[in-house]
C-alpha cells in the first residue's frame, strides 16, 4: 500500500486490519500479505463462537478501520452458517471486506446490500485482486490510504489531548485524520483554523464545550466548512437533533446544511456548511463591534431565524424549572455543586464586604430548596412556555458571518425546554464569562443588583450607580436589555422570576465547571447568591438597605 501523503506524527501508525478466519493457515498468509502491504494485521483467536467474540473485542480494543472477515466461521460445512456475515455489524465502525469460498459469491454480493459489508473477494482471486479490494476501501476511510496533506500539526494534537483520555495509546488518535479523510474524501490538501474567539491563549473556546472542538475547516482552494468534533455518542446525539429540530425548520437563508458525519471508535464528527463567510464567534463580535451591530445581530436571530420554533411556544402548567433544565443538562452539574458546596462561601465570594450582606450560599440554597424534596421545589411555575431551543446557546456557538448575520453551530442538546432558555443562556455567558467586568468586583456587584432587580421583561434596565457608566458596562446593559426584550417579545414571557430562575441555574452551571477559587468562578458564586435572595425575597423592595449602603473601600 502507497503510504505517500504528508500527515502529522499522530497518525504515523499505520492502518490496522482485523482478520477473521477459522482457518490459521489462511489468516497467516492474509496476515504476511497486508503487513507487505502496509497494515498492522490484527488477528483473531480462538474457535467457533470464541474466535466470534476474540474478533469483536480485538476489533474494539485495537480500534481497527478494515476488517476480513471469512464468510463462515462456526462450520464450514455448513451452507447456512453465516457467521461471518453476522459478525460486520458487531465490530462497525471497522469496515468489512467478505472472504468468500467456492460457490458462495451470490451470497456474498447479497452480503453487501444486506449486512453491510463494503466489498468481498474470492480465496480463489490471488493477492493482487485482494491488495486492490483493500486499497480502494483504505483510500476511502483511512488518511494514509491515499495522498493527503493536513496542516497544521500542532491543532491536531491539541484535539487528541482534549477529546481522548490519557489512557487512551496515542497511536489511536489517527481517529482525527481519519474522520477528516472520510468528511472529505476528495480533498488533497486540509488547513484546520481556530474560530476567532478572542481567547488569547489557546483560540480554542472557554465556554463550557467539554470534549468537543469546533473549527474551521479549508479544502484545497474551496471556502471553508465547520467541523465539529467530539465522542461518538455526542456526535450521534447531535446529527439525530439535527434532523428533527433544525434542518428545514430555520426561517430564511440562515440555515447551516449538514454536508457529512463520522463516528468512529472514540470520537466522531460532523460537518456543516454555511452561505456566506463566516467570520468570528459571537464571543469575539461582541468585544469588537458596536452595540447598534451586536443588537441588529440579535434581532434577526431571534425575531427571524428561529422565529418558527418561538411561534410554536405552549404552555405547561405546574413546571419545575430545576426539572426542566435538568432534562435539557442531565443531573451531572448538579452533583458538582453539591461537592462544591462546603467551600467557605466567603472566600469563594473572594471579598470581605460581602459577608456584610447576610446573603445565603447559593449552592446550598440551590439544594435545601429545590433539588432535595421535589415536594418544596421554590422553581414549580404556574404556567412555563416551552418551546424546542438550541439548548447550548453561548456565545462561541453563534457565529457571525461578513454581514453580520448571526447563524448557529452545535446542535446537540437542542430540542424541547424552557423557552428562555437560548435568552438567559446567551445572557449569563456574557455576564459570567466574555464581559470582562468581574475584574473589578464593585462594578461587577452593582451590576448584579441592576439585572436582578427588573420584574417584568422587556422592561427598562437604567443604571445609576456611577460604576456602571463606562462605556464597556454601558454596552454589556444594552446587550441584556436587548436580549430581555426579545425574550419577551418572541415567546411572550412577562414574568421576569421565571427568567432570574433561569439565570440562577445556569450561573451555578458555569460555576461548577470553572477551577475552584478562580475569579470567575468567585463571581459566578456571588451572583448566584444574588439570585437566590432576589427570588426568595421577590416582593420585598429591591436591593435590601444593607446591600445598597455596601462599602468597598
């Protein structure tokens, strides 16, 4: 096999092939025949069923992209014993080549349509039919399979140590290029871009995306495409979503379309096309563009783009908001912040005036007043406004494109749940994390009194405290107001304790997955302490004397 093609020191492991026959004598030769070849042969053991599940876990264990598979492996006197043919199915996403004896060719090509094999070959056929059978199906599946450049080198390991466990070899990271050969299976030449984030650092994104890589992917001299990668059951997860919630379902042009999917031992990805030029992430929008384009932006988002799933908005009576967004998150952040509640909340608020406040560990209120006893659940709303949502909606999975049209990427918890809850997502990532402000912790605590104090959505949000005056916590207030009104404007919710609810779960999410002690995580905490004695307090004037004669000097 050619091994031409310039690819990064990840994937020098060369293509492993298992090999399934009952016969040793036969797997010896296959076996010397593709190491000549260029492939690893994998080789399983064992006798009738044994040799059946020696295949299954080799194949697993080994991650192995071809497999050949000798058509009867329980008896082969027996006419009807398809084992082989049963076993392709088991050991996917290996793709499977049939060894066929004397008279079994019918059943072989019937095995292609039927079980999903990709070709078959005749023990009769010699070397050279079988060197070309494999070849054909290693360039379509495999990067080193044919001639492929993909640059640059230190993106690809950056994707291995973030989606694979240290457990796992390295040599079976070549799972990236792999997915990238099959995205792509035309392409000669791959430039892998970070999306424009703003993250100084890394450019990869600090919103809660763990185990998953978003990037902008070039082909020869074609426009660029987003890949997204992640685990297998992600991905699964994702494109399942995506044709039931999204595709067909965006009003107007500003739709992606899914151009292909990979899923493949550990990790798989997706790939999705836009119009236009896609330019940066919202993250990144938001730091650079004035208010008037951040606001045009939204507007056409929310009030067009997704405006068919808003139109569609019931009513549920009788919801616990913490169940809702559970199902949406699972239960895993909630475990998190029982384990994160015994910090000393005043260190975790990371300064001394706010124990002045008398306020309540939000994590701890969180638990004694929700989660214990759903019977005591404070976030049971009379009537809730469901809707399907993109479920995952911070700002590095908005991107923006050259007009300034906002699209969206990373499908895999949209679906049915609380109505506002795109709105208040959008909105706690840019007060929690791409705002800035928290540096300073008395704007950033005025700031948290003016958001919380607002009853009703789509009121007026007007600062007055001389902290909040500057020009970059002017535009972080525009930016929320904006995104309040139209929360109320496109799924009529009026009722602004149902969105502070919202707010409060999603800040104790993004503090959960934040290292301890950290700034950010500090000031997620207090603003959850906030929300807690807001909604505890709802009808009692707002903010409380003490508060409002709080002192930081």
């Amino acid at each position: 096999m050619s091994l031409n093609g310039t690819l990064p020191e990840l994937s020098d492991s060369l293509p492993r092939i298992l090999i399934v026959d009952n016969d040793k004598g036969t797997t010896k030769i296959f076996s010397e025949l593709v190491s000549h070849w260029g492939f690893v042969p994998v080789l399983a053991e064992g006798e009738g069923i044994s040799l059946v599940d020696d295949a299954r876990k080799k194949a697993r264990d080994l991650r192995c992209q071809l497999a050949l598979i000798d058509m009867r492996l329980i008896d082969n006197s027996d006419d009807d014993d398809i084992s082989g043919l049963n076993l392709i199915n088991q050991i996917k996403p290996a793709v499977s080549i049939v060894v066929t004896g004397h008279g079994s060719v019918n059943l072989a090509i019937k095995s292609i349509h039927e079980k999903g094999a990709a070709n078959f070959v005749g023990k009769e056929d010699g070397p050279i039919a079988l060197k070309e059978k494999i070849q054909r199906e290693a360039a379509k599946i495999v990067a080193r399979g044919r001639p492929i450049r993909i640059v640059p080198d230190e993106i690809l390991t950056t994707i291995g140590s973030i989606l694979f466990d240290v457990s796992t070899p390295t040599q079976y990271h070549d799972q990236i290029v792999d997915i990238l050969a099959r995205l792509f299976p035309d392409a000669h030449y791959l430039h892998l871009k970070k999306m424009i984030t703003s993250e100084l650092n890394t450019g990869f994104s600090t919103a809660p995306r763990p185990r998953s890589i978003v990037l902008s992917v070039y082909e020869d001299d074609l426009q660029p495409v987003i890949v997204k990668f992640a685990r297998r059951h992600k991905i699964t997860t994702e494109v399942e979503r995506f044709k039931k919630y999204i595709d067909g379902r965006l009003v107007g042009g500003f739709k992606p379309t899914l151009s292909g999917y990979v899923e493949l031992w550990d990790i798989g990805g997706i790939k999705l096309s836009y119009v236009g030029n896609i330019v940066e992430t919202f993250t990144h929008f938001f730091k650079t563009q004035p208010i008037e384009n951040i606001e045009k932006s939204l507007e056409r988002f929310f009030s067009y783009t997704w405006s068919a799933h808003y139109q569609k908005t019931r009513k549920k009576t009788d919801v616990s908001l913490f169940k809702l967004y559970c199902s949406v998150w699972g239960i895993e952040w909630v475990e998190r912040a029982e384990k994160l509640r015994n910090t000393n909340s005043d260190n975790a608020m990371g300064y001394s005036p706010w124990e002045k406040t008398g306020a309540k560990d939000p994590l701890q209120w969180l638990i004694e007043n929700i989660a214990k006893d759903e019977t005591h659940d404070a976030s049971i709303i009379s009537k809730v406004s469901i809707a399907v949502t993109h479920g995952d909606l911070h700002a590095d999975n908005i991107i923006i494109d050259d007009s300034n049209n906002a699209w969206v990427l990373d499908f895999e918890r949209s679906g049915e749940g609380h109505a506002l809850q795109d709105f208040i997502e959008l909105e706690s990532d840019i007060i929690n994390r791409i705002a800035g402000l928290s540096d300073d912790f008395q704007t950033f605590y005025h700031l948290c009194i003016l958001l919380t104090g607002m009853k009703e959505l789509g009121s007026n949000i007007t600062p007055v405290h001389p902290s909040l005056l500057s020009n970059d916590a002017q535009k972080v207030i525009r930016t929320i107001a904006t995104i309040r009104r139209l929360a109320h404007k496109c799924t009529g919710v009026t009722d602004a304790k149902e969105y502070l609810f919202g707010l409060f779960f999603n800040t104790i999410f993004r503090a959960t997955i934040t290292k301890a002690q950290e700034k950010s995580q500090q000031r997620a905490l207090m603003l959850a302490g906030i929300l807690c004695h807001r909604l505890e307090h709802w009808d009692d004037p707002w903010p409380p004397d003490v508060w409002d004669e709080l002192q930081f000097s």
